[in-house]
C-alpha cells in the first residue's frame, strides 16, 4: 500500500474519497478510528492508501486537491 494523501479537514476527506470512487480506484483510509484516542483534537490526520499498482491513477485523480 501507497500513501496518496492525508488531511485533517473531514470535507476534504469525503471529497477525496469521491474522486479516487469515480476513478475506480479501490483504497483504504488509514487512522480513520484514531480520533477516538485522541480526542477529536484532530491531531493525526486520516491518511488515503492505496495498491501499488492503482498510485499513478490515484494521483492523477486528486492533482487538483490540495493537500492538508
């Protein structure tokens, strides 16, 4: 697995999933639960992951998102 992005910002998160959704890229958020342990402070941000193999794709589909 690749990290394709990471961010704080829960908008911005939904967005991203949209996109890599209609590029067919399958993926997989990664910290998505740990806010639970730290308390919604938002300090460790969700990060995308994906194969390999889907990176390139994944990240011609997000080139227009800004990161953080």
């Amino acid at each position: 697995m690749e990290e394709v992005f990471r961010t704080n910002d829960l908008v911005k998160l939904s967005y991203v999933q949209h996109l890599l959704g209609e590029a067919g890229v399958d993926y997989h958020i990664a910290d998505q639960y740990i806010s639970g342990v730290e308390g919604n402070i938002s300090a460790f941000p969700r990060r995308i992951m994906v194969a390999r193999v889907d990176a390139m794709a994944a990240k011609r589909a997000l080139s227009e998102v800004e990161p953080g």
